[in-house]
C-alpha cells in the first residue's frame, strides 16, 4: 500500500506495549472527532495485549470515502467505499518479515471517515465505540485473523468481542446475534 500523500497532515506516533502505533490523517473530516487516534490507539493496544502480539509496529491512516474507494478498486477489485481495509506487511518468498532495530511491521489499516460516521449512525453506536471495534478488526486482520469462512468469522468475532470488552465497549455483533 502506498503512504498517505504529502498533502497529509502530521504524524501522531505513539509506542506502549510494545507497539509503536502510527497514525496518519489523511482527511480532515477526522478534525470533528478530535479523539480519534486516542481512540485508536487505545483499542489497538488493548489487542495486542489480549493477542499477546510481540514486539510490532504498524500504520494507521484516516482517510475518505473516495481514497478508501480507490484502495478497494485496486486491491480488492470492488469499486465502492468500505469502513476499514487492512494491509498485512508480507514478507518476500524465503526472508524475514521487515524489521526495525527491535519490531516486525505488521501492516497498515485504512479507515474511511464518512462510511464509518454512516455506520455507526445507522447502528445507533457511539462514533468512538464503532471506530475502536473498526481498529480492532483490522489489526486482528494482520495478525492474520480473518472471516473467510463460518468457522473463522466466529474465531474473529470472538476475539474481536473479547478485546471490545476490556474497553467497555458492547458486543457489535450481539444484535444480529438475537435475531438470528
């Protein structure tokens, strides 16, 4: 994936838990929630903790709809805005994956402000509870979680509803849970 352009505002860096956390806004539709990195940051390091991630590093970029929308055409081949896309970093056929003096990167995650805003809305979330779980989710995805098939949407979903937890956060998943 390629960085956020020049045009990006500044970099926030933030290292605890032996995480070193980037976070890159790329839109300043993120200004209207002040707390977003915070936020972000937060959950992803609540994760590692239950994933008992090693020594890591990875990147967050805040960006648009219509970035996001790009990304997804050219990466996933779907032409049309998401909330979160995940960029697990995978090493080269027979190497290490890329270290710095002490952590292994493990990817970059995307997050579209308007989708997100319009999810949460439609859901009756908090803005903050929806973008912790959306930071969650696609940091398990470069741990290597996924939902490809029944069997790995519950694993993920369990561990994703496990960190949620230790946020105070409500289960995501618990209405279309009781409905079903």
């Amino acid at each position: 994936m390629s960085r956020a352009p020049a045009r990006a505002l500044p970099r926030k860096r933030g290292s605890e838990n032996n995480l070193s956390i980037d976070v890159m806004v790329q839109s300043p539709l993120w200004k209207r929630q002040p707390h977003a990195a915070a936020t972000i940051r937060k959950a992803i390091r609540t994760a590692a903790i239950v994933a008992s991630t090693p020594r890591a590093e990875l990147a967050i970029v805040l960006t648009h709809d219509s970035a996001i929308r790009a990304l997804n055409r050219d990466w996933r081949g779907l032409d049309a805005p998401t909330n979160v896309l995940s960029f697990p970093a995978r090493p080269a056929r027979g190497r290490k994956p890329a270290r710095t003096a002490q952590s292994a990167h493990l990817g970059d995650i995307v997050i579209a402000y308007q989708t997100m805003a319009r999810e949460a809305k439609i859901e009756d979330k908090p803005f903050r509870h929806h973008l912790a779980h959306l930071a969650i989710h696609g940091y398990l995805h470069l741990l290597g979680y996924d939902h490809e098939s029944d069997r790995d949407a519950r694993t993920m979903e369990r561990m994703e509803v496990k960190i949620l937890a230790r946020l105070a956060v409500p289960d995501p998943y618990a209405a279309r849970d009781a409905a079903s």
